[in-house]
C-alpha cells in the first residue's frame, strides 16, 4: 500500500477524527495552510473575524508545533492560556459548527496578538502591526516574522539591495533563497509552474517548489544567484494574506513577492523561541514582527521538486512532519538518530515510523540541542521509548556520539549509510522482508564499509544485507573533506587520473592558480594528504568545472544543479562513455577524457552537460542488466542526495523501465541525507551484522 500524500489525505489526519489512512492514526498532525474559507472570512468586513491573524478551523491550521502533549485537545497546547470568549466557546462546542473541536481556536476578543518592534519601539493592534511591517519591507528594510515554526526572515524580493543586505548579515553567500507570493498567478509570472506544481504549490502543506524562473521575473538577482531555479510557496498563515493585501494604514506600494527565509544565521537552526529572537536575530532584522502564541517546536518550510508529475521531496518540515511513515515488517522500539547534514531522526515500533522534522546540520550546538528537545519529544507523544537506537557507522557523526553517550540507555546499534538510504526507500515503498533490490545509491559522501568515503555504489539486498556488487572507481581527491569546496581541484584530480594533462586550454586547470596546481600536483603524485572517494556527487562537481561553469561552491550541490539545468537546455547530446570492469568498477576516465576534447574542440557545454547524464543513466542500465541477468531481479532503487538532480531521475527511470525494470523513487523522505533514518531503524531491526559500535 502506498502512503498517501498530504494533498490526496488532506484533513483526514485530525487526531480524535476518523483516519482514512486505515492502518495508524497520526495522533499529532503537521500544520497546515489557511483553506480559502478562512481567506474569505478574513477579508469579509462583516465577518466577526475579519483581519483576524489566528484564524482557524476545524480542519487546518497549527498542529505540530503547539501540541506539548497528548492527547490533542486545547489545554494540552500552547494555545491553553488563552480562554475562549463565548462566542468562540460556543463554536467550539457546536457538533453542527466547523470550528468544532478546532482546538487553536481564536478570535480578536479571545486569541493571541502581534506586536511589532523596531528600534525598542513597541507597537500592537493587528491594523498597524500589518501596516508597519508593509512599509518596512517597501522601503527595503528586514523583518523577522514570527509563523507557524519559527521566524522568518523577510525582505521585498525584487529590492536587490534589500536582498543582499540580508545575504551579507545572515552570512550566506549565494544559497537561493525562497520565495512566497500571494497566489498562484503571482507565482506563474515568476516561473514556469505546470499543473502537477500547481498542485503541489496550494495543497495544503503549501510545501516550497523549486520551479524554473522566468527571465523577466523582475526577481532581484541577489534572490538566487546564478541559479535558474527558485523556490516558491504560497502565503500559508492568514498574516501572509494580509501582508500582500491593502488594508487600514497600508502604504501605497508593498512587495508584491517577498524572500521568505529562516531566521538563523547560516547553517544555525530555525529560531523559534521568543527568549531567543534578539540575541539571534537582532543583528539580522531591523524590525520584528511577533505574537504571543508559543511555538513549542521548531519546523521549517518543505521544500519539493516534481518528477514526471510526482513530489520528490527535498525537505521534509512543516506541512509533512510528522506524518507516519508505514513500514511494511515490524521493528522493535527504535530510535534512529540519522545522519549528520539535513539531520532528521525517527522514532519507530512495531509497524509504524515517524520522522521527525528537518532539523539541519548536526555541527553547531543549536542544532543538536533542537535535536535533544525533539528527541524527547517525540518520545513523550508516541511513547517510543528506543531499546534501540540505530546510527551511522561514521565515528565522527555527532548524532553517533551523541547515541553512545546515552548508550546506557538503548543498544547502539551501526548501520552504514548506503544500506540505510536504499533501506529507507524500500520502506517508504512498502519493499517486503526478504525481497532484494538493484539499488543505485549515489550520494556526496557516507562513510562505507571498508572505512573509505563512499558515494557511488551499487547494491543489491533487503533489509537484512547487502552486497556491494559495484561502485564508480576510487578517486584520489586531494585535500579531503575542501575538494567538496572546490570542483576546480576534484577535477584537475579525475584529468591526472585521466592521464590528461593540465593545460590552460581547460577552465579548471586556469581556476586553480600556479601555487595550488603544484600543491595539488605534489598531493596527487604521492598520494599525500588525500582521501579515496568512489562519490558520484563529486563527480558532477568535477564535470561542472570542466565545462567552465563552476569552480567554486558555497553551498551543497551547487555546481550539480547548474550543471542539471545546463543540460535541461540542450538539443542533443554530446556521446560519452563510462568504462564498466567485470567486477562492476566504473572507471570515469573515458568520460573525462572525452570532455577535456569536447571543451577544447568548442563544443556545445549543454551538450556536454546532457552527454554527461546520458553517459551515468547508460551505465546504469548496463549494471542493473547484468545483475538482471545473473540473479533475475527486476526492481531497481534509485536513491542518494544526486537523486534530488531530476533530470538524472527522468532519464534513469526511463532507460531502466524501457528494459523491463521496476524503478522506486522517494515519494515521502528525501533522497538526500534527511532520509536515513527509517532506513537505519530497518536495518536496526532486520540486519544480519548487529555489533555495537566500536568506541570512536
Ligand atoms: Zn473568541
Ligand atoms: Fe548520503
């Protein structure tokens, strides 16, 4: 059976309603988006709840982040301080009323207020909060808004000034930021949206799309530097509809699209607690935009992108957590911690997993704090208390260490991270116990079995044991965890190994200066200060580079999703070739080879770009053949954070069905690392080899 989506589930998760999910109810419901009931009233000036910011129903609203306990009724969230007025009150207790049970109900007598601060002035009352914070953003300024899951940062997207101020304060160099419009037209103007986006974009988890911007999407470019994609939501909470709507003291202009980002700086988590928002984001915003309903944890904006009309999800946060994950062979009380970058965890038992929302990058103490708190938290609803706790084998994983500190508490229990992200997608997939699967697990890096760092690897198995049946050929990349930082050097790395020399008809040989070229000549013939990677991420990188198109990045994947885009524009495609061994080593050297011509003969990048791909999804289907042939299988799993490259998932399932395969790709976690953990409470539970960790 196959989970359904938010969109096709809709409301049907309410905690004490009927569940059309049949199997589990989902006692804690992710929040959702204001219907256009609500939008109605909130506009109708002889509705008793007209410009009211709280409001809210039976059937949407904020779930998760207000429930401090079970069962889901209104003393048990942050909303219990606020008592109802009597006419509130009686829709509250009316069975014919839609706001029956609406436990965050509210109204302007009875509910939570905004308050607006700048510069230690204070001002409140719904009417000149909306309108300070209208005319802040028109003149360019940014304002930290309090939501559903935290603040975030806002700014007028089409103020290019505007945006880069907040680039440089919040210390981001040219990751995108998202961006949220009122409506979908407005969303239409900036980007190409085709109806399975359109779907995605109003469903009720209002999830961020990544979409293809329009030239003339009057965007500042400081929105998405170099990027062809951008992110885009709908306004979700009734404050957004009123920040894009004229109203009582509204200035003449305001942005009609605003940069709607996280409030923390950098790789920080999202900040949600009012204590908090000063000393975080004081030094960010000008102004602060606030209320007095507590958010008791925090959740950031979903991000998706649509594969042949399917979500593929990218992050998985407000809208989606903490939806359950149905497992198709019981485990037993588990907590998997799961990786250390995009860091989701899971809780699980018997049938049934829940993942946690997306909480970041596992480096900085704020994030394993936010990690702590939701760790117990989750534990406290679902009454999941680990005898497990299933990790990543890397010894330098914090999530790892963290376990073994606790290791009194549960089992510890190693998985590594390749089985874990193949087993996640067999999961979510409903892949029976005992069932094996072909899986093309490519990724950035995980930490393999041999101890090297693995990231392009074919698989077969179940839950229970895999074998590593092949893998792109190790590369020597010089200078460890900064090749990752620097594509320029991975790639003059991939030509030595090439035998293809370094000369300056190539863009990558001219990106690195004398000085780093003989470095990195010297790392490489010695094979000093080098790590052995089989990534196929790195690969991308390196092929970006090659063509001239990026050197160095600032964050993740960024030259991969330039290079995906430049491909998206070709008319054809440049041949090329991986070299396939008998023992299932893929050697990259003809590739490179051929690319370093191609640059030198001029040829087309795009073509190149798209020859690249088409070259990967060859060898992909010549591995998955011949494993078909030799051991009759027929499903294969594409999985690993290079899945999030679309066109990559496109043309892969394609060529795999076109010769009689059964492709799974992930429909409910990422592919990415903020999907491991219900592969790692899988394989926990199911796997052949369970020592405990050795002591890192
Ligand atoms: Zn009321
Ligand atoms: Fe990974």
């Amino acid at each position: 059976m196959r989970l359904p989506s938010i969109a096709e589930s809709g409301f049907c998760i309410a905690a004490s309603g009927p569940t059309e999910l049949g199997w589990q109810p989902a006692p804690v419901p992710p929040d959702t988006a204001v219907c256009d009931d609500w939008v109605r009233e909130l506009f109708d000036p002889a509705d008793r709840r007209h410009r009211h910011p709280f409001i809210t129903c039976t059937n949407w609203g904020p779930r998760f982040t207000i429930i401090k306990t079970l069962p889901y009724d209104r003393p048990n969230t942050t909303v219990a301080g606020f008592e109802l007025c009597a006419a509130c009150r009686e829709e509250h207790t009316d069975p014919a009323n839609r706001r029956h049970h609406a436990q965050p109900l509210a109204c302007m007598q009875c509910g939570p207020t905004f308050q607006y601060e700048r510069d230690g002035q204070v001002c409140s009352g719904t009417d000149a909060v909306i309108a300070r914070v209208q005319a802040d953003l028109a003149e360019g300024l940014i304002v930290a808004i309090k939501g559903l899951g935290g603040y975030l940062l806002a700014a007028d997207a089409t103020n290019d000034a505007a945006v880069t101020r907040l680039r440089r304060r919040k210390s981001r160099v040219d990751k995108p930021f998202a961006v949220m419009v009122p409506d979908l037209d407005t969303a239409r103007r900036l980007a190409r949206v085709d109806s399975a986006e359109a779907s995605a974009l109003v469903s009720p988890a209002r999830p961020i799309v990544l979409l293809r911007t329009r030239a003339d999407s009057g965007l500042a470019d400081a929105v998405a530097p170099g990027n062809p994609l951008v992110g885009v939501m709908l306004g979700y909470t009734p404050l957004h509809h009123l920040l894009f709507a004229s109203g009582p003291g509204a200035p003449e202009r305001f942005p009609p699209v605003l940069v709607m980002t996280s409030g923390n700086v950098a790789e920080e988590p999202i900040c949600f607690d009012d204590a908090d928002v000063h000393r975080r984001l004081g030094p960010i915003a000008d102004s602060i935009c606030t209320h007095d309903r507590v958010i008791d944890a925090p959740c950031d904006d979903s991000i998706v992108r649509l594969v042949d009309d399917v979500e593929l999800p990218i992050r998985r946060g407000r809208g989606y957590a903490p939806l359950p994950v149905r497992l198709p062979v019981a485990v037993p009380p588990t907590l998997a911690v799961g990786g250390e970058i995009k860091n989701t965890f899971a809780v699980a038992a018997g049938r049934t997993a829940w993942p946690s929302q997306h909480l970041g990058d596992m480096g900085n103490l704020e994030t394993l704090a936010a990690f702590e708190a939701s760790v117990a938290r989750f534990t406290r609803f679902y009454g999941v208390d680990g005898a497990v706790a299933a990790v990543d084998a890397h010894p330098g994983y914090h999530t790892r260490r963290w376990a073994m500190q606790h290791a009194a508490d549960h089992e510890v229990v190693d998985v590594q991270h390749h089985h874990a992200h193949l087993a996640s997608l067999m999961a979510e997939r409903s892949v029976d116990a005992g069932e094996s699967v072909i899986g093309f697990v490519f990724d950035g890096t995980g930490y393999g079995a041999d101890g090297a760092l693995w990231g392009g690897e074919i698989l077969i198995g179940d839950y229970t044991e895999v074998e590593r049946w092949g893998h792109l050929r190790e590369m020597l990349l010089p200078g460890g965890d900064s090749a990752a930082n620097n594509p320029c050097r991975t790639a003059l790395a991939h030509l030595f190994a090439a035998g293809v020399e370094w000369s300056e008809s190539l863009p990558s040989v001219v990106a690195c200066d004398d000085a780093e070229r003989r470095v990195l000549a010297r790392q490489l013939a010695m094979s000093t200060n080098c790590v052995t990677s089989t990534s196929i991420g790195r690969l991308f990188d390196v092929v970006a580079s090659l063509l001239g198109l990026r050197h160095r990045i600032t964050y993740e994947a960024q030259a991969a999703i330039e290079l995906e885009v430049l491909a998206e524009t070709a008319d054809h495609a440049f041949p090329l070739a991986f070299l396939i061994d008998a023992d299932g080593s893929i050697d990259p050297s003809p590739v490179v080879r051929g690319i370093a011509e191609a640059v030198r003969a001029g040829v087309e990048p795009a073509a190149v770009a798209l020859g690249f791909h088409e070259a990967v999804v060859e060898a992909m289907v010549t591995c998955a053949r011949r494993i078909g042939d030799e051991r009759a299988l027929t499903v294969v799993g594409l999985t690993g954070g290079v899945f999030q490259n679309v066109l990559l998932s496109r043309l892969a399932t394609a060529a795999l069905r076109e010769h009689g395969f059964e492709v799974l790709t992930h429909r409910v976690v990422p592919p990415n690392d903020g999907g491991l953990a219900i592969g790692q409470a899988m394989v926990a539970a199911h796997g052949r080899e369970r020592r405990g960790p050795q002591c890192a």
